[in-house]
C-alpha cells in the first residue's frame, strides 16, 4: 500500500519562497542484526531498525521554503512505525507531524508512506522514530533547514569555513520492543543505562574492547573491535573554522561533550541564534541541538572528543576525535577532555543562564514577550503507581496519559463539528481528561511523595489534553519532583509545532508570587526543547499560533511511554477536513490493495500526475496502523 500524505492546507506565505526547490529521498526501513558493517560498536548480537542500511540514517538538507519529499517503505513484518521530524513547527501543516495516535496513522509493515511538507525554522534538528521505543533501534538522523535570505544566518556564516553534524546516540543491546515490554511489566524492568555511547554511529562497547589481556567473547563480538574501525574522526584543516552542529539524540541520557585542547563557541540553541558563549564542554538534555564555532588552532594531531553521562550514576562513555589532515588515531592512554561530575547540579543551570536570543524581533513570537498571559499553568511532573495494576507511571498533575486508538485529531475535529457541539474552548472531546492548570496538591517537591504524606498512586489514567484557542498567550511553570525512590530526575521537555522561550529557571520550589518577578522577558533563549533540572523548575512562554494537535512530553523516551506528557489541542473547529492518512486506522490496517494514493486536497497535484497511481474517492482512501501501539 502507498499513501501519499501530501501538503494539508498551505496559506501563500508557505509557497512563495523565492526559487523554492523539490527536496526527494527514498527511506527503506528494514530489521537488522547488528553484524559488522552494521554493528556501531563491535557488539554484534541485536536487532536494529535502520533506514537505508544506516546509523545514524539520512541527513535531510532543504532551504526554507523548500517542498521536501520523503517516500518511506516499512519493510519490517512486524512493525509499525511514524517519523517525526522534530523541530519542524509544521505551521500550517498539522497533518504532516509524523506522530501516530496523535495527527496520523502509523506506517504498517510492507507498506509505503510518502510524507510531503514544505521546510520551516531554519537550525539544527533532527527526525526520529515516534512509535513505542523503536528510535533505541536506530530510526533516526539529522535535518539541517538553512535560509540564504536570513540577516542571521548570513552574518553566522561569515565566521565559519564549514559545517560538521556531530550525532549523539545512547545504545542499548536490548532491542526497543523488549525494552518496552520490561516498563509495562509489575515487577517493573527499568531499561537500564545503555551499554555504549554513539558519536556519529560509532562507538566502544566495554565488553567488546581489544585493550589489556582479556580475549572478547567472540559469540558476540566482532573478531576486529580496534579502536581504528569503531572510534569515528572528525576531520579539520588547521587554521579553518567548523560549525559543529551537535545533536543529542539520545533517547535516556543527557550528555556533556567536550573536545580535548579545544574551545567551543555556542552560536545556535534549536534553530535560535544566541549571544556568542564560549565554552570548555557542553551539557545537552535529550533531543536538544546546538550550534558551536571551533576553530582548528592547536598544533596538528588528533584530539579526543569524548561525551560523559550525566546526571545518571553510571553510563559508557563516548568518544571521537577531531582529526587534523591525515594524523593517526589517538592511542588510548591519551588525554581526556575535563567533563562535569555526573552528580554536578550546577553546570546546566549556569550554562542555561548564559543563554539568550541574540535579536528576539527576528522570530515572528516575539510580541508575546510584552503582552500579559492570558493561561498560567503549573505543570507538576510526579512518579506514580497506577491503582489498577500496580504498574510504575508518570504523571502530569496526577494525570498519567494514555494514548487514544485512532488519531487524536480526527476524534477533536469530529468533536467540535458535531451538531450541537458546545463551541470551542468548551467542546467535550470524548474519552479525554483535561489536564488541570495547577496540581490538585502541593508540597515539597524536594521531598518524596511518601515523606510528604502523598499518594504514591495517581488520579486519573488517559487521554490527557490542554484546550487553547488560537492566540492564546501560555505561561508555563514545569516544577521537577522527586521519583519514589527518591532520584532526583533530569527531564527534558518538547513542545511539538512551536518554538517557545525559557522565561525562567529556578531551583527548589517555584513560588507563584515572587519568581515571576525574574523572568527574563527581553531576550530569553527561544528553542523547542526545555532543560528540567533536578530539584528545579523551568518557565515556558509561547503563544498557541499553529492550530491542530500537538504533544507535549518529557523526551526520555521511557518516560514519554509510561505517562509523562500530554497534548495541546488548538482550535480544532479551525481545522479542515481531515485527510484520509490521519481517519480510521483500523479499517485503513485491513486494506490491502497494493497501490493506493492518498491525498490532501481535492485534485491530484500535477507534482504526482501521470506516475500511474490510483486516484481514489475519499471512501476508498485508507491508511494503515496494523499494530497500534502506544506513541512517544
């Protein structure tokens, strides 16, 4: 089966981009073992989901403005998958986000998807697996949107020679699906700390190691595990200056990178320009991208560039290094970059602090910083258990989301044109909780549930929802708590189709009354990915300009599966009428026919005129979603 999932309803602002290109590429999502050439670590005992036969898989490039193209055939027999393209706002484009159960259905196995939509936010993002925990098994890979006619960019690219992608992967030997079955398990099976560290899609897995004298156990490594074949260089000509555009796309851990003999310049935060900080190292929370400037100054040789976990007690290292010309690896016993203590409780914070936008006025948000929030909302991240089965959750204001059978979306827009639906904001979706503005307690959330005399059980198990109207300026106050065995968690928070700015950050308890007065309202750092530090909290300001259904969720991916997020759903009478790809994914699972088309207007665009593909009525349009399962 093909389903064309075509540009949904584009205003002229998206298509008149001067000299806008057609960006194509052809995924093929196949299972894989992990034998060498495939194996990222010399350990060679794990199924993988890869596209193309790579790890990390394609880098997406488009200029703003640019249509881009990507038809994707799952050729698993077993499992369904959707690609988010996350940093991609999508404005305009609700149907095209890429996340199944919420504007879509899932991609089935032996079916083919072609998702179109035009290229936004210029920076550094990324695309990854939304289904389950299928990105722990390598659907990933980098996007880079660029903009010639950007005043920004154009003075940023004076500074720099050229660009490298520095992808940032933690690596399981447990394939994402056994993962999965552990957290939904009582007794509960934690997924772990992951066995490597990938930069680049490679890495050293301890166990497969060649140095000192024990011999590898050959049933599970490669027979050649040298540091040459398994380490990945970063080539630089000395005197030139790079952009390393660094993606953490890791799906548990944050990192801190660093580059030995080296400093970094942050120039880019999630596709934002910022003032110029200069760096020794540099904390990334999950799924968050920088920019830095390095310049090839130091004697010609290699440099180890190496990534620490933090803020987790124990977690491989990762290593790379920075290649001037020809010069040889480095040896083992070489020096390592000074990183942060894992336990540092000080190092994100400060390194946050020090961000701002270099010129808010650039991006088309930045009125709300003077206007007066029309919601204020505390939105309290607690571990729970779930009084029906007694399994491990997390919960948002004690509500642990669940995800719906058939996409979020349609069930709004079918909702709010009902007849005698109540208008929207008052429309009841059903089968949905709203998440409440503040926690129904409070207490000392540098203390655990049980010292304080709360629950350990949370309210409310299922469709959790925030209600917006389009123009809705939110404040939004993100408060850490305790897990119930008392670990003091690092989250990390993405918002889907909005870019927002971090008005604030605090440790301890947020106070309603007095942290407000700090927020930085004149040039706070704007990104789509929200650092939530242990015992801390964050504040989030954005306004709801992009109608449709958007999730909100922690981006450790366990975490996201076992209940911690939520959806925004903004002013879904709005909306058109759904398209084919994102109706009933049952009745879609069941269709069979081999060649089908699915489009999102009325005509066949002439883009895809004359390929010898069926054009179908609406009710012989069908998508696929032969497993649902619950989406990150």
């Amino acid at each position: 089966m093909i389903i064309n999932v075509l540009l949904p309803w584009i205003s002229s602002s998206l298509v008149s981009v001067a000299h806008a290109a057609l960006i194509e590429q052809v995924w093929n999502v196949r299972p894989r073992r992990s034998r060498p050439p495939l194996s990222p670590d010399c350990f060679t005992d794990r199924d993988m989901l890869l596209i193309n036969d790579l790890n990390p898989g394609p880098v997406v490039q488009a200029n703003v403005g640019d249509t881009v193209r990507i038809t994707i055939t799952n050729h698993s027999p077993t499992t369904s998958i959707g690609i988010h393209f996350h940093g991609l706002p999508m404005k305009g484009q609700p149907f095209a986000d890429g996340v199944p159960t919420q504007n879509q259905c899932a991609t089935g196995p032996m079916q083919t998807v072609v998702m179109e939509f035009i290229a936004q936010n210029v920076g550094t993002h990324y695309w990854h697996g939304h289904t389950s925990l299928n990105r722990l098994d390598g659907l990933q890979g980098a996007i880079v949107i660029h903009d010639p006619t950007d005043l920004q960019e154009q003075d940023l690219r004076t500074l720099y020679d050229e660009d490298r992608i520095i992808f940032l992967q933690d690596w399981y030997h447990r394939a994402g699906s056994s993962a999965r079955t552990g957290l939904d398990s009582e007794p509960f099976l934690w997924i772990g700390n992951p066995q490597s560290f990938l930069i680049n899609g490679m890495g050293r897995f301890e166990g497969c190691s060649t140095a000192g004298s024990e011999i590898p156990d050959t049933t599970i490594c490669a027979t050649n595990c040298d540091i040459q074949d398994y380490i990945s260089p970063i080539q630089v000509e000395a005197g030139k200056t790079y952009r390393l555009r660094i993606i953490n796309a890791a799906s548990l851990v944050a990192v801190n990178f660093a580059i030995a003999n080296h400093t970094m310049t942050i120039v880019e935060a999630d596709g934002t320009i910022v003032d110029p900080v200069t760096v020794s190292n540099l904390d990334l929370t999950v799924a968050q991208r920088y920019s830095v400037l390095l310049t090839a100054d130091q004697p010609p040789s290699s440099y180890w560039a190496t990534t620490v976990v933090r803020h987790r007690n124990a977690g491989p290292m990762g290593y790379a290094y920075l290649q001037y010309g020809d010069s040889s690896a480095p040896t083992e016993e070489g020096f390592i970059p000074d990183h942060p203590a894992w336990n540092d409780l000080l190092a994100g914070p400060e390194q946050d602090a020090k961000l701002v936008t270099k010129d808010p006025t650039a991006y088309d948000s930045h009125d709300v910083l003077t206007a007066t929030p029309t919601r204020e909302l505390i939105y309290v991240g607690t571990q729970a258990r779930r009084s029906s089965d007694n399994l491990l959750r997390w919960a948002v204001n004690n509500i642990t989301m669940q995800f719906p059978a058939e996409p979020l979306i349609v069930q709004a827009y079918n909702a709010v044109n009902k007849a005698g639906a109540a208008a929207w904001p008052n429309t009841d979706i059903p089968n949905t909780i709203v998440v409440p503005d503040k926690p129904p307690l409070t207490w000392d959330y540098t203390q655990t549930l049980q010292n304080e005399g709360v629950s350990i059980f949370n309210g409310e198990n299922g469709v959790a929802i925030l209600k917006l109207v389009e123009g809705d300026i939110v404040d939004l106050v993100l408060q850490n708590a305790l897990a119930l065995n008392g670990a003091a968690e690092m989250h990390a928070w993405h918002l889907h189709g909005h870019s927002f700015w971090i008005i604030g950050q605090g440790h301890g308890t947020f106070d309603p009354e007095t942290d407000p007065a700090n927020y930085n309202l004149v040039n706070p750092v704007r990104r789509d990915t929200a650092s939530l530090w242990p015992y801390g909290w964050t504040a989030i300001r954005f306004k709801a300009d992009n109608v449709g259904v958007w999730p909100f969720h922690c981006t450790l991916n366990a975490h996201s599966v076992m209940g911690m997020g939520l959806t925004i759903i903004t002013s879904p009478d709005k909306l058109p009428l759904p398209p084919p790809h994102s109706s009933n994914c049952l009745m879609t699972s069941l269709n069979v026919a081999d060649a089908q088309v699915c489009f999102l207007a009325n005509e066949v665009p002439s883009s895809v005129a004359g390929r010898g593909l069926l054009k179908l009525s609406v009710a012989s349009f069908f998508m696929t979603s032969l497993i649902v399962i619950l989406v990150v």
